[in-house]
C-alpha cells in the first residue's frame, strides 16, 4: 500500500511540473489517504505482533 501512495505522489509531481493543478490535487489527496491507511495498519499489525508474544 506504501508502493501505491509513492506512485500517486509521483504523478502529482509530474502533473504539477506540467501544469495539471486538478490532478495533481487528486493525486496528493489520494497519496495521503493512503499512506494514513497504511500506517494505521501498521500500527494495529505491531501491536498485535506484541499482544500475541505475550
């Protein structure tokens, strides 16, 4: 999930260079969206590694 929310901030990089504004904004928004989900995920996923540890 990590590798999507990099590329879509790729491609609101690229866009923003070539003047895209609207794409490029939904390309950010998107990037961010998914990068919280993916580190929500993480954290749930370390803290139940040490929950089962125990």
């Amino acid at each position: 999930m990590l590798h999507y929310a990099v590329v879509f901030l790729v491609i609101a990089l690229i866009a923003a260079v070539f003047g895209f504004g609207g794409i490029a904004a939904g390309a950010v928004e998107i990037a961010k969206i998914l990068f919280f989900i993916f580190a929500v995920m993480a954290i749930v996923s370390f803290v139940m590694s040490l929950l089962k540890k125990k």
